[in-house]
C-alpha cells in the first residue's frame, strides 16, 4: 500500500487495496474473473482495484504516477 496511481484502463485516480474496499466492493472483486494463477489471499494482499471499470492490478505492472 501506499502509494496510489490512476486506472490504466479508466484513468480514475487511487486504485483501492482489499482493506479499503467496502463489503459490497469486496463482494464484486469475488465475483470477477481471477487475472493470472492468484488465489484470493493474494489477491488481497497484493493487489488493487479500480471501483470504477474493475480493473485488477496485480503490482507486476509498471507504476507510472
């Protein structure tokens, strides 16, 4: 966590962790399709979401502010 960059594929600003997402955030991040071989601990500890068009980044990508 930490530092926050805009959506890739929106360019909505600050990417949300798992721990500020809102229950019925968390419910849809569950429901989308998983991105690469991560298992849902992963992903909540690693990755981050857009709560705008769901995109998922998983912290491999290249983080440009």
């Amino acid at each position: 966590m930490g530092y926050r960059h805009s959506c890739p594929r929106c360019e909505k600003r600050g990417l949300k962790s798992w721990s500020e997402l809102n229950d019925e955030e968390r419910e849809v991040v569950k429901r989308l399709p998983l991105s690469g071989d991560y298992s849902l601990e992963e992903r909540q500890q690693h990755h981050r979401w857009c709560t705008r068009c769901w995109y998922e980044s998983t912290g491999s990508e290249s983080k440009n502010a």
